[in-house]
C-alpha cells in the first residue's frame, strides 16, 4: 500500500523543491519607473541588480533638456518623489541619459520603500530635478520569517508532515 505511494511523494518534494528555488531567486533584479519632472521628458529606468552585498545600477533615459553634451548629476535619496531627502549613494553622471554605477549597499537595503533616485538637470542646475522614481519595496510578507527559515527549510517541514501523515495512515490500516 505504501509502496504506491511513493511516486506521489517523490513528485510532491520535487515540486516544493521547484518552489522553494524559484521563491528564493525572484528579487535579484528590479526595475524602477523613472519619470519626468519640469517638462524634462527624461522618462525612463533604473535597473538595479543585486551583486552580493552590493548593487548595481544601470539608468537609462533620454538625453536630458540641457542638451546632450551635458552630464547630469543623479542620486539615489531617502524619501519619494516629487521631493525626495537627502542624498544616500551618488551614481556615476548621467552622459546622454545613461548611467551604470556600483553601489555599496544590498538591494534589499535600498529597495525598503524609502529611497527614491532623482535626476538633476546638471551640475550647475542641480536645483531643477528632470526626472525622479520610487525605488518599490521587495520585503518578504510579514507572514514569512526572512531570515534563518528561509523557503527550502518550509518545503522540509511541510515534506516530514506529509511523510508522518502517510506513515500514520498507514499503520492505521494495517491494524484495522
Ligand atoms: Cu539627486
């Protein structure tokens, strides 16, 4: 009786394993919506990838409205649009709109929900912000422990209740 079983749990732990992998890989890269500020028509993207204990970020928009040969400086702030905080990380200039910096922080450590990147229309006029998004939050659910009980260790514990369930099952019947 048991025998026939065991495809049925062998099938079950692959699929949690499948879970459990896919669940744990989904937030390694995220894509910010950057918008336009003050008719900038800088609509575009940061891409931030994490790299380990560092992230990096890779924007890309239009050239801004100061002209193409003008390097715009660009940060990553505390706060949200359309005014965010102080600045947290520099990023490389912006040449012609595009920008890829290394950033010394975790992705989960600035995708918290309380930084936003902000572009500027150059050195000189910093004070006029050409494009601006909200970095989103990539938290686990409040539900799920983030550290030390990851999903692997879920799929176990749910695995060794199903086994125990099917083992008592069994003995029952053997009895009866
Ligand atoms: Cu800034």
């Amino acid at each position: 009786m048991l025998s026939r079983k065991w495809p049925v749990i062998l099938a079950l732990a692959l699929t949690l394993a499948l879970f459990a992998s896919v669940a744990s890989a989904q937030t390694n890269s995220i894509t910010v919506q950057l918008a336009a500020q003050n008719n900038s028509g800088q609509n575009g993207t940061a891409t931030l990838t994490a790299m380990g204990d560092q992230t990096q970020v890779v924007i890309n928009l239009p050239a801004g409205p100061a002209g193409a040969g003008v390097e715009q400086p660009v940060h990553i702030h505390t706060g949200a649009c359309p005014t965010p905080g102080g600045v947290v990380f520099p990023l490389a200039n912006l040449k012609e709109g595009k920008s890829t910096t290394m950033v010394n922080a975790k992705l989960t450590d600035i995708a918290d929900g309380k930084h936003a990147i902000n572009a500027h229309k150059s050195a000189a006029e910093a004070s006029v912000y050409t494009s601006c998004g909200n970095v989103q939050s990539i938290a686990m659910p409040a539900a799920l422990p983030t550290t030390g009980f990851d999903m692997a260790s879920l799929s176990l514990v749910a695995l060794v209740g199903l086994l125990l369930a099917l083992g008592g099952l069994a003995l029952r019947r053997v009895r009866a």
